[in-house]
C-alpha cells in the first residue's frame, strides 16, 4: 500500500506514545498516577446529562442534523458570549456548531490554506494547529513562547515577508500548554497586527471558563472590530466536564465561518442533535456555582502542586488558567528523559514539553486531573525518586 508523503510527515501523536509506555509500566503491576492527558475527572454536570436524556428520545433528532448546527444550539452559543463577554453575534452567519473545537480547528486550515501557504503557529502548542498544517501543503511559521515573553508570541520577531504570506495566527490564551494568560491590551495588538497583513487570526479559547484568583479571561471578540479579521473557538469539553461528548462552537468573522461551514458540510454531517441540546443546557443553564466549584477544586490541586514542587526546588510559575502547570526540568536533564524517569522511577505520567513542539524542550506539562490525595502522592513519590 502507499499512502500520501504527507502522512510520513506528520510526527506520532503525543499521547498514543505515553499511553504504550504507561502500559508497559502499569503491566509490571506498578500503581501509577496519571497528570499526563488534559480531561477533566469530574462528570457533566447533572442538568444537561439529565437533558441529554430526555433529548435522545426526540426522533426528530434522530435525523441528519443541520449542518451548521441546530438553531438552539447557535442562539445558546450568541447568548452565552452576550452575557459571558458582551459581544453580540448573529446566530445564523456568526455561529458554527463543531464535533469538538479539535475538528473546527483542523478543518478551518483546510479552508485557509493552500500549499506553500504560510501559518503562524505558537510554539509549545496544541499540537492540532501545526499538524493540519503540515497536512494541507502548508508552512508552519514557528512564533516561540518563552518564559522571558510570559509564553506571549513577539510580532516584531516576524519577517516581514513572512507575515504578508501568513493566512492565519493561531492564539490560545489561557494557554496549553504553558498555562499563561493573556490580557485584553494583547488581543488588540493581535488584532491590529493581522488586519495589517490580512492574516485570519484563531482564537482557541477552550480554557476561558477555567480561571483562578479572581482573573476573568477575555474573549479576542471584545477587541473593537476584532470580527473582521478574527473568529474564536469556544469549547464546552473543559469548563462543563464534556470532553466525551464532542461538541463546541466557533463564533466570529463571518467569511471564516462561512469557509470553516464548506469543508465541514462536505466532510461530516454535523454532531448529533440531542447532543447539541445538551449543550443548549450546559451554555444556558448550568448553575455559575458549578463552575466556580471546578474552580475552587483545581486552585487547590494547583497550590498543593505548586507548593510541593518548590520545596523540591522546581522553579514553577503559579497559573492564574488552565489545569495545567508548565515545570522547568531538573538542571541537566531533557523534557523526555525527565518524563520517563518519572514514570519508571515513581510512576507518575506527565507529558513532556517537546511533544508541543521544539521550545517546550526543558519543560514538563503536568494536568491537575487526580484528587488532593493522589496529588500529594505523586510529589511525594517524587520527592523520594529524585
Ligand atoms: C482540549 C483542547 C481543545 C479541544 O477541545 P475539544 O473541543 O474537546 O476538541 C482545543 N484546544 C486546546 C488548546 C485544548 O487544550
């Protein structure tokens, strides 16, 4: 068989290579703690699994769904930035329901580039915005985030060439996996940057709902006229515990999410519609106190976390987003020798920083997705192994 050149180039996919390696270790019988993969361990909250439920037996949804997403779940999404944020989105030509912002993410590539077309990607990164690129002819330009820029991309460090052949930026404030936060004063620079070099700017802004003492993230779409050069991603997997169920939004520039539509409507057929009611659910009427919980509950894995590492003289920044926090190895040591001592010598999985590219080398990302017990378990299996 021969399969395209272009999957040859696509590096292995991060967590299918720990998962062999945990299983090789977990057969030797060894208990192990993982803080490696980024989902959340808590369930979906119960009113929209309770809804889900009820929706399942409408045989109306049992039908294709539309393929821009069921009108309910657009008008939740308008509805939810409205409140969120006070932007105002039109629910029609605005607002595109995704299979997961992982799936917008990938095919809004596909609706931006052609070959030899160039990509502004941050580095460390998910990783789905290099791939796809790489996938579809395109050029990665690689904007490094540096713990001396506070893991924000430099746009002076662009070329100038580079940037009139950029189709698109790709920003993700609170960040993975650095765990930095963004401010309003730097999505306007973005914005102001890319209108100037006609660069479609993506806002993947899957951690919003997930912040701590007291910061509120912004959505890139609060930035004045921001909808005309920028579309956001908004995911309901991390802040509502639905990671299984596949299901998020974008929302801005309406040319981008007319693009973003063809490819999906020529590729899948949408996510099934009971299942986008239950995002109807979550977005509109999941009490603000589940959140703040999920919150008051990952700031305190966060403290033991942050607190444990540095009497073992990890150098570690304390995240105001995300469940993640980013650790500068040991002197000496490399992200993935370090990640492998860890799950052989104490059997703590974490991921390590090159799998999100070249500049997370020196770095480990740990998730905060184990209770208080298993947390301080796992520093103190480190504290003896190291
Ligand atoms: C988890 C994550 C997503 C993906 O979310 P889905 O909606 O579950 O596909 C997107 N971007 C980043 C940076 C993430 O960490």
């Amino acid at each position: 068989m021969r399969t395209a050149s272009r999957i040859a180039q696509v590096p292995p996919y991060l967590f299918a290579q720990i998962d062999k390696k945990k299983a090789e270790v977990a057969a030797r019988g060894v208990d192990i703690i993982s803080l490696g993969i980024g989902d959340p361990d808590k369930p979906t909250p119960k009113n929209v699994v309770d809804r889900a439920v009820a929706e399942v037996q409408n045989p109306k949804w049992h039908r294709y769904p539309d393929y821009e997403g069921s009108p309910q779940f657009r008008e939740a999404a308008a509805a939810f930035y409205q409140k969120r944020f006070g932007v105002s989105l039109d629910p029609k030509k605005e607002v595109l329901a995704l299979i997961g912002s992982k799936e917008g993410l990938a095919h809004l590539i596909w609706a931006f580039v052609d070959p030899g077309d160039v990509v502004l990607v941050p580095d460390p990164a998910y990783p789905v915005y290099k791939t796809h690129t790489i996938l579809a002819g395109g050029t990665p330009h690689i904007m490094p985030l540096t713990r001396e820029n506070n893991f924000l991309p430099d746009f002076t460090a662009i070329p100038e060439d580079v940037a009139r052949r950029a189709k698109l930026m790709f920003l993700n404030y609170p960040n993975n996996p650095t765990a930095a936060t963004a401010d309003l004063a730097f999505f306007e620079e973005a914005v102001a940057y890319c209108r100037k070099y006609d660069i479609c700017l993506v806002s993947d802004s899957a951690y919003s709902e997930m912040t701590y003492d007291g910061y509120v993230a912004p959505s890139i779409l609060q930035v004045p006229g921001a909808k005309d050069v920028a579309i956001e991603f908004f995911s309901l997997s991390k802040p509502f515990n639905m990671t299984g169920w596949r299901i998020a939004f974008a929302a801005g520039n309406p040319e981008a999410v007319a693009a973003l539509g063809i490819v999906k409507t020529n590729t899948d057929s949408g996510q099934f519609t009971a299942v986008q009611m239950a995002g109807m659910e979550a977005l509109l009427h999941t009490p603000q106190s589940f959140i703040d919980e999920m919150n008051a509950m990952y700031t305190r894995r966060r403290d033991i976390a942050v607190e444990g590492l540095r009497a073992l003289g990890f150098d570690v920044r304390k995240p105001k987003g995300t469940f993640y926090l980013w650790v500068p190895v040991p002197q000496g040591q490399t992200s993935a020798g370090f990640t492998e001592t860890l799950l052989e010598k104490a059997g703590v999985v974490v991921a390590p920083g090159t799998g999100y590219g070249d500049y997370g080398e020196g770095y480990i990302r740990l998730a905060l997705t184990v209770e208080e017990p298993r947390l301080k378990e796992a520093i103190d299996r480190i504290r003896q192994h190291l």
